[in-house]
C-alpha cells in the first residue's frame, strides 16, 4: 500500500475530525496540522500529531500529497489556490467558497495545474438521506411529488465566527450547503426550474440563523428545504409524499414509517367531527385500504469519499464530487440568498 499524506490547515472541530478519520485509514498517513491558533496547535501535540510552525512550512513539505483546508469559509480559495500552485492536491471543507466567482477561479487554478481539487460533502453517505433517497428511487410511495427536508435547532448559532458574515457565517452556508447538495445529488441530472426562498435573523442581528427554500425541479418533483435554530419542537427530518402513500423520517436515528395505500377505489367515508363543525374530506381512511410499512434503512460507508479520494490520486479515477456539482450547489446557494432579499421565486439558470 503507497499511503497519501495529507496535511490538515485549520485544527478546529472539522480539521480535528479529519484528522481521526484519516488516522484510522490505511490508504492514508496525517503528516500533521497547521492552525493560527496556538492553543490548537497545543493541542494537537499533546495529541501526538506533529505541528507546523506556517502555512508556507506545509507546503514546503514534499512528502505531503494532499492537503485538507478546513478553516474560516472566507480564507477557502486562498489557501485552495496556494496550495494547488504549490503542486498540492486539495480538498476543501464546504462551503466550498463564498460565491461562484471565487468558485471558479478555483476550479481554473485546478485545470491548470492539474491538481485534485473538490469539497467534502460528507452528507451524502448520511443513513437518513439515503433511506429517504431509496423509497424515492425505487418508488415506494409511487411518483413523489414531494420531499421536505429540515434540520432544526434551538440554540440560534454557535458563538464563533459562524455568526459573523465576514467570515462566511450563517445557516445557509452551514448547514444548508449540506442539505441542498443532498437535494441536487438526488436530482443529478435533472434541471432545476425555479427556487423560492425565505431567511430569519431571530436570533443574530448579523447573519441569517436559518432559511427556508422550495426547489422546483422538471419532473415534478417539489423539494422543501428547512433550516432553523429557534425551534423548540423539532418537526420531522424528512417527509415523503408520493402518488400512493406516505413517509416520514423522525431524526438521524432512522425512526419513522411508511403509509400506503392498497385500494384506491374505496374513497367512501363517514363523516367526523372537526372542530365545530363536520368533514367528509379530511376524515381518516379506514383500515381496509392502508397499511403501514416499516423504514428500508440504508447504511452509507462514508469511507467511499476518502476511498474514492485515494482511487483519483492513484489510479487516475473521477473524482464523486464533481466540480459541475460543486458549481451547481454554489448557484443554487446564490439563488437562495437572491430569491431571499427580492422577495420573488428565482428562475435557476443551469448554464451559468
């Protein structure tokens, strides 16, 4: 086995979870960390893990094959395109960059020096999308015509630089890159139409503290997309409706169910009491013509990124996070903050 080294620039909560990661894999050998702050690089070698002493001082170092940029969003394409120059493959913490401009000048600096260059999109392998991802697919529901996809919190942004704009704060390049590139994964290769979007400033004064967003896709298909950190009763992570049934994801834990229908025909009901009055619309179906189904969990291997990481650098494989999706997930992110601050359903340009 030839192992890659790889050199982490940014020892926070990320940089310290690739860096335990990357230790358990033998494809792969941690050279060491770089960080600004002292007290990480302290703690890093209290860890046992060497330190560098300069960003320049990792890329000095020849050994080192691949370099992993999990720092401050806005520090992203620098630090990308300086490594990539000095002949470093690169993987860069998402967001990938601040805008598409920059994400470009990026994916230009890769063409030419011929260097990997991707982001980790880590949530792609996560159970709870995959799970939602198969009934979708393999058209347990029948056609879906919509998904709903939140993450909810209740302790407004994290008291770092994740509150402050200038460094690329927010939840929309938080957790929302994370949860539109799941929506544009599933979708690959179908044309987004339109975007719709909403961003709250409940809790921080700076940058928004969670979105709210309807992807309108070209087969029908209708993908609500639902980040907060002011909720306190948390509505489900996913639910699923399709032509003949229903389903719903509680939390990562993969608890949930399926609801379909067996007996379309049979739409006769008795009336019941809603409220103060009567409904023969909304009341239940009766047992005969439903029944429940329980969750196919799916389990995803996360090492695939890593693996296929290792297959680009020295097999000469395609890389999984393609930079057409990496484009693609940045001008969504765009329409989202435009549709946002105008008010107004955004037709998605795909070619741009």
């Amino acid at each position: 086995m030839d192992p890659v080294k790889v050199a982490i620039v940014g020892y926070g909560g990320m940089g310290g979870w690739h860096a335990g990661k990357i230790s358990e894999m033998e494809n792969f050998e941690l050279a060491g960390v770089w960080d600004i702050d002292p007290k990480q690089l302290q703690e890093a070698r209290e860890q046992g893990i060497h330190t560098y002493t300069s960003f320049a001082a990792v890329l000095a170092d020849e050994d080192v094959e691949l370099v992993v940029v999990a720092t401050w969003n806005d520090v992203h394409k620098p630090l990308c395109i300086e490594a990539m120059r000095a002949g470093k493959n690169v993987i860069s913490e998402k967001p990938v960059a601040m805008s598409l401009a920059e994400l470009d000048e990026m994916i230009a600096v890769s063409e030419e020096t011929g260097k990997l260059f991707t982001v980790h999109q880590n949530r792609r392998w996560d159970n709870d999308y995959l799970t939602m991802r198969n009934i979708a697919e393999k058209n347990k529901l029948g056609k879906v015509f919509r998904i709903e996809s939140r993450v909810q919190g209740s302790r407004g942004i994290p008291g770092d630089w994740r509150r402050e704009k200038g460094h690329g704060g927010g939840m929309v390049l938080d957790w929302g890159v994370h949860l539109l590139d799941q929506a544009l994964t599933m979708n690959d290769n179908v044309k987004l139409e339109s975007v719709w979007a909403q961003t709250t400033m409940v809790t921080n004064d700076e940058c928004d503290d969670g979105f709210y967003c309807e992807l309108k896709f070209a087969n029908g298909l209708r993908y609500y997309v639902e980040v907060t950190t002011n909720n306190f009763i948390s509505l489900p992570r996913w639910y699923i409706l399709g032509e003949n049934g229903s389903a719903v994801i509680e939390d990562w834990d993969l608890s949930g169910r399926m609801t379909l229908v067996h007996n379309w025909d049979k739409i006769d009901s008795v009336p019941v009491k809603a409220g103060t009055g009567i409904t023969k619309t909304m009341a239940p179906r009766t047992d005969e013509t439903i029944h429940d189904a329980p969750l196919e969990r799916i389990c995803g291997d996360w090492g695939e990124y890593y693996g296929n990481i290792y297959d680009v650098l020295k097999n000469g494989a395609a890389q999984t996070v393609t930079h057409r999706q990496m484009r693609r997930c940045l001008k969504l992110i765009e329409a989202v903050f435009e549709s946002a601050e105008k008010n107004q359903v955004i037709t998605f340009d795909e070619e741009r």
